[in-house]
C-alpha cells in the first residue's frame, strides 16, 4: 500500500523557498544593474524563473496549512537543496562568462553545501553581482536553507516545523534553544548575523576593501570557503586577515546553540560540553602535528610557518572551511593524511561544518571502551553519555551505519573518479572533501588544475556527495528505499 503523503504541502512549501530565492536575488540583480548587460538579463531570468515556479507551486497549497511530517520533511530537505541550486546556476548559465549546465549546477551546490570546490579557474573575471552571489549561496546555506524558512515562514506551525528541523539539523541530538521550533531558528540566526557582521566589521578595517570584506564574512562564517580572488585569502598576504579568519572559522565550527549560551553569560555549561572539549583538543594536536611535520620537511622560517600557516590550515580542514594561505601540498605525505582525517572528522554537529562530526567521533570512541571493558567484566552495564546525556543504543546503532555508510561513500566515489582516468591518491583526496563539505584541493584538484578539468560524470557525481554529505546521508537515501513510499 503506498504512503500517505502530502505532496501538496511539500509542492506549497517548496514554492514558497523559490520566492525567497527570488527575493534574494534581487541583492545581486541590483549590483548587476550597474555592470554587464549579460549578467543582469541572467539574474533577472534567475528571479523570474524562481518567482513565476514559486508562485505556481504556491498556489497548490494557498490557504491551507502545510501537513508536514516525517516524510514530506525528508522529501522537503532532499528536494529543497536541487531545486535552489536549479534556479540558482542560472546566472552563471546566461553571465557574460557562461558555465556549461554541469560546471553551473556543481558551482551552485558547491554554494548552497558550503563545500566551496569552484569550477571557475578565474573568479577575478566575474562581476561583483556574480562573485556576491556565489558568497550568498553559502551563507544562505550554512546553516540550511529550510531552517532559513523556519525562521521566517510562520506558517510551518510546530507539527509541520519539527520534522523539517529534525531532517535538516546535523548531528546525534536535535537540541532546542526554545520549545517552539521557530524561536530557535530565529535564535541560531541572529547568533549567525551578528557574528557576520563582527566579521565583516574586523576584515574591513584591515587591508580587504568592503566587497571583499563581506564576500569572505559570508564564506568564513558558513565555513563555505569561496573567495574574490584567484589567490583566495593569500592574496592579501596579511596575518591580520589570517588571524580573523581562523578565528571566525574557528566559531563556525561550534555548535551555534553553544555560541547562543555564551552569548547569554552560560559560560559554565559550555566549558562542560564535551564535544566543544574533544573539538578544541583536535584542533591542538593538529596544529602541533603539522608544526613538526613542517620542522622535519625542514620548512619553518619564521612565524608565518611556525603559528600562522599550520593553526590556519588545521582550523580550515577540520571545519570543512577550505581557505589556504600556504601550498600544503608540500608538507610531506604525513600532512597530507591529516589533512584529509580532519577534512572526514569535521567539528562540532549544530554548526556550519561538514565531516563526520566531533560528536560521532566522541561517541564511537566511548563506546569503543566500553566493549572493551565489558569483554573483561561481561556482567556489567555500562553507558556512552555525550555532554551528560545517555546515548540509547538504538542511537549508537545509527551512528555506527552511518559511519560505515559514509566510508563506503568515500571509496565508491574514489573508485568512479579512479575510473575516468583520475590518480588513486587525487581521487581519494577529492572524495574526501566533496562529501566533508570542505572544498581543499589537491593534486589534479589544487594547484595542479582544478574541479573544472574533471570529465563531466565525475562532476555530477561529487555533486551528488556533496548534497549527500551535506545532509548527512539518511536523508536522502531514504527517499530511495521502497519502505519509503510504502504505508
């Protein structure tokens, strides 16, 4: 028997994100008004597109509440981030530098993930409309398109509200700041704001001007990695700049809910959280690790690679941020397998970081122990907790097959890519940082080419891992499983 679902209610809530898409445009659309002819007819197709579909598939649901639950949120969560990257490649279709429909669409998922791999091999030659676009897309992003919707959409009611919040959030718990669902977006949202702005404010009084300023606040803070320059953040040559940015990259990778509490004086509870400890301690051992990597490849000759190189690097790899500063590739093979442990390991689950999660990590290695214990006194109980809280084995079940699901992801995607030509260690490499939502490059993907020299099957391909990554897998393949469409 097939399943009840509302599909009415997914098309109406659907339509109602493309008229936020359209809205959003609308910034870019107003800085093309003042450049090429080409880039502003793309935008304005990019807003009547989304606005004339938005309104259609409004009008499905019009004066009806939207019915969400547990499926029509998955389908929400997997359809929301294809149908926005959709409309939103368009301007990069009909700019004055057009992309193939391949190098647009993986361009804007690389956005809207905040994975920041770019098929552009000269960002400089885009228009300020364009290269703000592609910022908007990873701060829009960053921490979620439908949670966005959550914060403005009254509509999505606290039935409809909790499903989408669950499906779309990462993570091994969905912790509310507020009971009601939409109290919390708006909560983690203004955490996001203000620490854009602070960003923004602190890069601008530094060597960046304002456009740069605020393009590179909208990726750091989304830990999305984008840049306006060719050269990406090294091009300013300025530890000021390094020093901001890791800093902010750094907060990214925090649970904003964390960053909530301190912002309300909680300090206390958050020193207690065991994920933000275990995150703070990766990224120390990283960043001492690449230190010695750095001293024996014999390449310390000043405070740059001693302090600014290495802690930048750790920062951008563990948070999936993907901002560079120096050629790690150079580092020497023991680097390099760091880099990409750190690209899969990820920072903390309720931020704007990809990977595995901190959290996963934590979890598995307490219960990890645990068996180890219960080997030697096979008659005692005993319990993963996770800042405090008991984890139900049910949950460590969950987390241990999406582990495996994950690793399994990073081998099929390497061994397709291995298969169109690209080498072992590149393709594995590349996988790594599709489905972590990183976006570093190496190889064939660095500074030896680019994403934009993979065939086209390969770019669809890490198109598909990274939506995969960035929605943590079950989401998406659960829409795959018959027992979903099933009553």
């Amino acid at each position: 028997m097939r399943a009840d679902i509302s599909y009415g209610s997914v098309a109406g809530v659907l339509g109602r994100l493309l008229l936020a898409e359209a809205l959003l445009l609308l910034i870019p659309l107003a800085v093309a008004l003042e450049g090429d002819a080409a880039d502003l007819r793309g935008f304005l197709w990019a807003v009547g597109g989304s606005a004339a579909a938005g309104t259609a598939l409004s009008a499905l649901r019009r004066g009806r509440r939207p019915s969400i639950h547990r499926r029509e949120g998955f389908m929400l969560v997997s359809l929301a981030w294809v149908v926005c990257s959709a409309f939103g490649m368009i301007p990069f279709i009909l700019g004055a530098h057009p992309l193939s429909v391949t190098d647009a669409f993986f361009e804007t998922i690389s956005g809207f993930t905040t994975t920041g791999a770019t098929t552009i091999a000269d960002v400089e030659a885009l228009s300020p409309a364009l290269l703000l676009w592609r910022s908007m897309t990873q701060w829009i992003g960053g921490l979620g398109i439908l949670l966005f919707m959550l914060a403005v959409l009254p509509t999505l009611n606290e039935k409809g509200g909790i499903p989408i919040y669950n499906a779309e959030t990462t993570g091994i718990s969905h912790s509310k700041i507020h009971p009601r669902i939409r109290q919390t977006a708006l909560a983690l949202w203004s955490v996001y704001i203000v620490l854009t702005v602070a960003m923004l404010l602190l890069l601008w009084a530094g060597p960046m001007d304002f456009f740069d300023a605020l393009n590179h606040s909208l990726c750091a803070i989304s830990t999305g990695g984008f840049s306006t320059r060719n050269a990406g953040v090294a091009y300013w040559n300025s530890q000021y700049v390094d020093a901001v940015l890791t800093v902010f990259m750094f907060a990214g990778g925090v649970n904003f809910a964390l960053l909530y509490d301190m912002g309300k004086g909680r300090f206390r509870n958050v020193w207690k959280n065991d994920v933000l400890r275990a995150y703070c301690l990766i990224v120390l051992v990283a960043y001492v690790s690449f230190v010695v990597a750095l001293v024996l490849q014999g390449k310390v000759h000043g405070v740059f690679d001693a302090v600014t190189a290495p802690l930048f690097h750790a920062v951008s790899a563990v948070t999936s941020t993907g901002f560079s500063i120096s050629d790690y590739s150079g580092w020497g093979p023991f680097a390099l397998l760091l880099t990409m442990l750190l690209m899969a390991s990820g920072a903390c689950a309720g931020s704007t970081s990809g990977g595995l999660k901190v959290d996963r990590t934590v979890a598995l290695r307490k219960n990890i122990a645990n068996e180890v214990k219960h080997s030697l006194y096979t008659k005692r109980m005993y319990v993963v907790r996770v800042n405090g809280q008991v984890i139900p084995g049910e949950e460590l079940s969950r987390i241990t097959a999406f582990v495996t699901i994950y690793v399994l992801l990073i081998v099929a995607g390497a061994l397709v890519a291995s298969a169109f030509g690209i080498g072992l260690e590149d393709a594995f490499f590349a996988t790594i940082s599709c489905i972590g939502n990183n976006g570093l490059g190496y190889g064939v993907t660095g500074v030896a080419g680019g994403v934009g020299m993979l065939p086209d099957a390969v770019k669809w391909i890490m198109s598909l891992i990274m939506l995969l990554g960035r929605l943590e897998i079950f989401s998406v393949i659960v829409m795959v499983m018959p027992v979903f469409w099933r009553k």
